[in-house]
C-alpha cells in the first residue's frame, strides 16, 4: 500500500493505493507523492499518485541483477528514530561539568566510540569510552589536560598528528587564571592500539586567547597533518613526524588576510580531493587549494558565531555551511561548490535564549538534506529541526524529552546498522542515544 503525505504536518492524504503485487520487498517515498520500489523479480518501479483521487501509474525503471531487499533509507517527515533512549551514567562526576564530545572509532574494531572533555573539579580532563557496538559506551580511560582552575573548550578532533597510522586526538582547553580564562592550550593525545590513546602532549606554540577555534588535518598536503587554529588571525602550523607540531621551520604563519577569526574548518569544498580552509569571524573567508591568502570572502553581517558545522540544507550535493551561536540561532551559507558562498540565509531564529548549544548537522533520513540536532539545555530536551519542502527555514518537528541537560549533539552510528543514530551529551557527562529506526 502506498499513500500520498503532507510534507509540514506529516499527515497522509488523499486515498491509499495498492500496488497489487505482493512480490514488493522495497520502497523509497521520494516527495509526497511519488515512490520508487523494487520486486522480487529486480523490477525497479516508478509510482505516481495523484494528489487527491483518481488512477495511480506505475513506470517500470529497470531491471536489476538480482532482487533487491533494500535500497535505501526511507524519508520520514519527523526523523527516522526511535524516541527510546539508551541512558548511561556519564563518567564525569556529579561535581563536575562535560563540555563537549567526540565519535570515532578508536581501537579500530568498527565499533563507535566517544572521547568526553569537560572539568573534573579543578582539572580540564578528557574520558574515553569504548562503544559494544549495542549503542552503550563503557568509560577506559581519563587523562588530564591541566590541573587546577583549568577549563575543556570542549573542541576536540581526530586528526593524524604523528607518523604512525593510528588516529590521534586534538584537544582545546585554558590554562585558567583569576578570572577564569589566562590562555588556551590545544594538547595531542597520541593513538595507541588499545584505543585508549596515550598522555595529552602541550605542542610548544605562544598561548593563544582561547583554542575553541581550531581544526587539524591535512592542508598543505604533504606529510602528516596540520594544524590551524584562531587568534583574531588564523595561525597555520605544519605537521611533523611526531605530532608536536615543531617542524616548521618558518614557525607559526599567518593566513591573510589578517581580520578577526573565531571558528575554523578544512574541508574539500570545490570536489578536487583536497582539503581547503574555511575560517569565520566578522568574514567569511576560504582558502582553496593550500593557499595562504583567501582566495574567497565577504562580509558575514552578524559578527561570527559559535559552533559552525558543514551539511547540505538543500540537497544539491554541495557543501552549506551551518553556523550556531547565542539563542541558538541557526544561519546557513549555501555553498556554490567552488570554494565559494551565498550570503547567508537565517533559517532557525533563535528560541534557546542565553544558550550557546553546541548542535549536530546530519542527513538522517537519506533525502540528501542535513537535519539539525539541536540541545535546549533549559528545557532538558533536544529539538529536531527539518526543513519543510522547499522552504528556506527550518521548523521543529520533533521535541524529545532527555534525563539530563544537555549541551551537545552528534550523530553517528553506534549499532553498527548502517542508520545515523543521535547521541547527546548532558552537562553531568550523561551520554543518551537515540538509535535510528
């Protein structure tokens, strides 16, 4: 049976079709009111509905090699997942505060697992667990980013910082002082093969005002990776072999053009299998093709955000850029696929007020367009925004309930399905996982 749905209210309309085949053993809901489905004789079928009453047609695509059980995930108008959640306790204590977290697979076993930075009382510290491959994580290890009155940025990175082929971890954090805040720190965890990563190293660099924006990976194309992070300008440090970062024998370079930065990302925008520079602040600014100088920019028109995250807001294949700040405010730069951006587009007004949530930008339900996961951490709930047809905005089109406040969101897939799965970070370091269906 198929039926026609309202993509804004999710409702069906008009009347429920029947195939009238029973071999049917896949099926794709494309927009409201079209479907692709497959048979067990490798038909691959085109269904047309009309969009109240009447005939429906069926198209016969192509025929496959073999049948085909499954093609695809299924769009659903309100996420793909399950409003169950795995709850465990976080490892970060009852006094102490998480910050931020990362997914990865660490021990390289195909299972996902989680590094969690935050406080330990007075300790800037980060936890590892180890994912069963269920969607539950078991804590292995914690290690020390500074001791007393240090503050975890929360910022943290896979990235291949040595000679080895093990992925190592880049953390930020502050050296504290007497308002809190003397310096940022940005240490490496060098990769072990238990996973659990080794003692954080300090590269040797000038103590920056904050390390919350940074990123590492491949730049300049040559050996291991590099990395950049914000200081008003964007500094650029080569890698090394052994992952401190002190082979640059030119020291720190600045990348110009010298205007205030706040957030960094590398990412391949123009499709040539290499990583280009994007950094944000009061521009928006790239750098393609290991290029020094910014090759794009223009005025941003709000002053820089918070968290910035890439996706697809439209589903045109090309990299958008997804920027969060105070009162959750969602703004997206559709990307041109050059290297290049649109002026932004704000598709989400701000509705957490005095929050800086630190959201996920995914597709979770296989149309192509990123869904954002995004932490109300007053409400102890996290929203799902989608975007509603054509429309240049988001709206909210689930609201789940969690155990603890939450302040940050990731999606990724932690039961080993082949589904994106959300998982969401409490402020006392509680991981709740919401599996996709």
């Amino acid at each position: 049976m198929v039926q026609a749905i309202n993509p804004y209210s999710g409702r069906v309309f008009g009347i429920a079709h029947s195939l009238g085949r029973t071999d049917a053993t896949a099926l794709i809901h494309v927009d409201t009111n079209r479907f692709i489905a497959t048979t067990a004789t490798r038909d691959v079928l085109r269904v047309e509905l009309p969009s109240v009453n009447g005939t429906f047609t069926v198209t016969t695509l192509s025929r496959t090699v073999a049948p085909v059980s499954r093609l695809a995930r299924v769009p659903c108008v309100s996420g793909c997942f399950n409003l169950n959640l795995i709850t465990g306790t976080g490892p970060i204590g009852p006094t102490s505060r998480a910050q931020g977290f990362l997914p990865g697979d660490f021990n390289g076993d195909g299972k996902t697992d989680l590094a969690i930075t935050g406080e330990d009382g007075l300790d800037a510290v980060i936890h590892i667990l180890h994912g069963d491959g269920t969607g539950k994580f078991n804590a292995v290890a914690r290690h020390v980013l500074g001791a007393g009155r240090t503050v975890a940025s929360g910022k943290l990175v896979l990235a291949q910082a040595n000679s080895d082929t093990r992925p190592d971890l880049l953390a930020a954090w502050d050296t504290g002082g007497f308002f809190g805040f003397a310096g940022g720190r940005i240490s490496v965890l060098p990769g072990t093969a238990d996973g659990k990563f080794a003692a954080p190293l300090d590269p040797p660099i000038t103590t920056i005002p904050t390390a919350s924006g940074f990123t590492a990976g491949s730049f300049d194309g040559v050996g291991t990776d590099d990395l950049i992070f914000a200081d008003g300008p964007v500094r650029f440090l080569r890698g090394d072999a052994n992952g401190t970062f002190t082979g640059n024998p030119a020291g720190i370079e600045t990348l110009q053009p010298d205007l205030s930065t706040q957030l960094v990302e590398l990412a391949d925008l123009n499709g040539d299998g290499r990583n280009d520079l994007i950094r944000l602040g009061e521009l928006l600014a790239t750098h393609v093709n290991s290029s020094t100088t910014a090759s794009f920019q223009m005025n941003t028109d709000f002053g820089g955000g918070d968290v910035m995250e890439l996706g697809d807001f439209d589903g045109d294949g090309k990299a958008d850029l997804f920027v969060t700040g105070y009162s959750a405010f969602v703004l997206v730069f559709p990307g041109n696929g050059d290297g290049t951006f649109r002026p932004s587009l704000a598709v989400f007004s701000g509705q957490l007020s005095g929050s800086f949530p630190r959201f996920a930008v995914g597709d979770l339900d296989g149309d192509g367009r990123s869904v954002v996961i995004m932490p109300d951490q007053y409400r102890s709930h996290a929203l799902v925004l989608q975007r509603p047809g054509r429309q240049n905005a988001y709206a909210i089109t689930a609201d789940i309930a969690l155990a603890t406040q939450p302040i940050a969101a990731r999606i990724a897939d932690v039961n080993s399905d082949g589904n994106p799965d959300i998982l969401i970070l409490g402020i006392a370091g509680t991981v709740e996982v919401i599996l996709a269906r």
